[in-house]
C-alpha cells in the first residue's frame, strides 16, 4: 500500500502528516500563458478551473526484478526509473522503461559474466504519489539497502530527439570521475555533472548510497537558446514534457542506443570492479569549500572552525587511504582485503552522503525540494542578513552550532572507518 503526499517524500509519517499542499495548482503551456497574459492586461479576466483529487492509500504494482551475480551476489546496483506518466508519456518515460527492460534482458542473458548482481525496479506513483513507489520500495527493503546496495542509479527520459547532450547529468562526487569515463567510452562525449537533489525517485540518500544519473541525455544548450525552449525537467528537454503532446515524434531510437550505451557502460563497470570506482577525496573537496563559501557568507557572526580544520584532517586521512588501496589493485574480488576495502567504501558514503544531501535522520525521507550542500550549517547564508541581537539571530546561531557539531562528528566517524586495521 502506498500513500500519496505530495512533495513529502511519497509517504508520510507522523513529522509530516500535516505537511500536504492545501492551494490546487495548475501548469499551462507557453503559448496559452502568453495570451491569459494578454486577457489580463485589457482588465479584469475571469479563469474557471476544476479539477478531481483522489487522496488516498492505493495498491500498485511495483516491478522488481534481481539478476544474480556470480562471485558477490549480495552486493548489487539498483537500477531505476517510473511506470507511471502524464498523459501518453513517451518521453517520460516510455522510453525509460523499455530501456529499463532491455538492460534486464541483455544482462539476465549474460549473468553468468556479472561478478555482482543487479536490481531492477520500475516504480508506480513517481507523479501521483511525489516519488512513492521508491520510497515504498526504500522503506520496505531498507536494512538489505543499507547492508547490500552498491549504488543506485535511474534511468528517466533516455532516448529523446535531440538529446546528443550529457552536460546535465546528476551523481553524487565520488563517482562523478567513472561516470565521466564511462560516458567518454561509450559515446565519445564530455559529461558534466552536479550534485542531485531529492527527486527523480532519489529516495535513498538518507540511507547513504552512492548514487548517478537522472534524466538522461538532453538537448544541446545552444540548440535550446536557438529553439527558444524553456527549461523542462525530462523528454531530453524537449518541452513536450508533461503534456499531452508527449507522443512517439519525441522518441529517437538511435539516441535510445546511445544512451544504454552509458548506462551499461557505466553500471557494467561496477558490477564488475574488484574495486569500488568511488572517490571520497571529492566529497572531502566539497566539504572544504561548501564550509569556506559558509564562513565567508557568516563572517564574524559565525566561525567553522572546526568543521574546515576537521574537513582538512577528513581530507588527509583519504588520501592515505587511498594509497593503500592503490596496492589492492591487482587482487581479485575474492581477496579479503578487496571485500574489507570495498566495505569501508560502502561505509563512507552511509556516513558522509547523509550529511550532504539530508536533514532528516537515516531511514527517514526529506521534502522533495532542493536541500543545499552541508544542509545543516546552510543556514550561515542567511546569518549576516539578521539584525544581531535578534531572536531570530542567536536561534540561527543554535541552530550553525548543532549542525557544526553534526557535521563535525560524522566527519570523525568517517575518519574512524578508514583508520581500522
């Protein structure tokens, strides 16, 4: 059974119960709020809407699918995207799903050459619900997530007219150098990424897992300022997205196979690392700077001090880490030092990701909206607009103090992963 709350993180619990949207809300294309623009402008104009909102808890099928590994079949990717569309869909995310489809038939065929297994899910209620099919699924399976799951990955709007692009990718920064790699060797393209935010069925980061893509490929950049498109968020930016014109013209089926190119590519490649491809210096880097972009906007209101000193420290301690793991290279999986390094990798991202990317605690959901990085100490950007003295302004300074001593002992944490002998 799966509840519907919208932009609350697909179900709800007690924390946010009271939490729904009560204004209705209504999209309209380009063109028709142009001319409702127009109507206003000559005086008063009249709008009728009507809509029908059935609110509720509602059994949906949820498609699971697991392909065993051979050497590590505990261990697997979760690969991901929606059953459900606006209108026809094809674009999203029709062509997701068949692309879903296809990577489990390719794999299953050659299962006996996957070191680790590989999940796949295609979710119900990722619009009806604000993501609650995968949040079903994360809820329900969370220990084995948490024990198990490698990275998750999700496969929505691949395969769009157009969309020769992949400077609009989502991964989290340990892995963004193998996303790159990957994308380069498929398709011969440069990949830029950033940092993803609670959406798109990303219902796992307060477990902590590893996590890249999103959408998929998508239109050029120039190619939109010349079309004059506006931003959407899928069909490759095509903006037939979320709209009744959502039909097969906006499929390509070569652009389809360039893009299970990359994500075979980049999924294959670790199922198969005896390594975890998976760079925690990174996240250690953007700590460094979120804090001293953090610092500067607080100035004297507020020191992190000891979050930059402990980041730095994070930042040390990684890089010896690293080197060890540079002898480990040419182990095989089956080595107990490569299963001892892979889990202290695994155990970095359930430490740090958290931290980055939520507020709540593990096993909880945040809102479906942008979280900033170091959410907790985010608020320092605010700070040194507050009249000092204020109530407002020392309950943001408790509030920087708590989130400086979350940040900092996680940080701790870590360090303490990477130290066991």
């Amino acid at each position: 059974m799966m509840g519907f709350a919208p932009r609350f993180g697909g179900r709800q619990d007690l924390d946010t119960i009271d939490n729904e949207p009560k204004i209705p809300v209504v999209a309209i294309n380009k063109t028709d709020g142009e001319e409702l623009k127009a109507m206003c402008q000559t005086g008063i104009t009249m709008v009728e809407l009507s809509t029908r909102l059935e609110k509720g808890w509602f059994e949906c099928p949820l498609i699971d699918v697991f392909i065993e590994g051979t050497e590590e079949p505990e261990k697997y990717v979760l690969l991901h995207g929606h059953l459900d569309s606006w209108h026809v869909g094809i674009g999203d995310n029709t062509t997701g799903d068949a692309a879903l489809m296809e990577m489990a038939r390719i794999f299953y065929k050659h299962r006996d050459k996957l070191k680790r297994s590989l999940r796949i899910a295609i979710w119900p209620g990722h619009s009806t619900g604000r993501y609650a099919g995968s949040t079903w699924f994360a809820d329900q399976f969370a220990l084995d997530l948490d024990a198990n799951c490698i990275a998750q990955v999700n496969c929505d709007s691949p395969g769009c007219r157009q969309a020769t692009s992949y400077e609009k990718m989502d991964w989290t920064n340990e892995v963004e150098d193998h996303c790159k790699q990957a994308i380069y060797d498929a398709v011969q393209e440069e990949a830029k990424g950033k940092r993803p935010n609670r959406a798109g069925d990303y219902s796992f980061h307060n477990i902590g897992i590893t996590s890249f893509y999103k959408l998929s490929s998508s239109i050029p950049q120039e190619q939109l300022k010349e079309k004059g498109y506006y931003p959407v968020g899928g069909c490759g930016s095509n903006i037939e997205w979320h709209t009744e014109d959502d039909l097969m013209h906006v499929a390509d089926y070569e652009i389809l196979r360039r893009d299970l190119r990359v994500y075979m590519t980049s999924i294959y490649r670790v199922l198969q690392a005896n390594l975890l491809p998976y760079d925690f210096r990174k996240t250690a880097d953007e700590f460094m700077e979120t804090i001293r972009q953090y610092q500067e906007a607080a100035g004297a209101h507020f020191s992190f001090e000891l979050a930059a000193s402990e980041a730095t420290v994070l930042r040390r301690s990684l890089e010896e880490f690293y080197s060890e793991l540079q002898l480990l290279q040419m182990e095989n999986l089956s080595s107990p030092a490569v299963r001892e390094a892979n889990e202290k990798l695994l155990q970095l991202g359930r430490t740090l990701i958290p931290i980055n990317f939520t507020r709540r605690g593990k096993f909880h959901h945040d809102p479906a909206v942008q979280i900033p990085a170091l959410p907790d100490i985010a608020p320092a950007l605010q700070l040194a607009g507050l009249e000092p003295g204020s109530h407002r302004y020392r309950v943001t300074q408790n509030h920087l103090l708590r989130g400086q001593n979350r940040v900092v002992w996680t940080m701790k944490e870590a360090q303490k992963i990477i130290r066991v002998q």
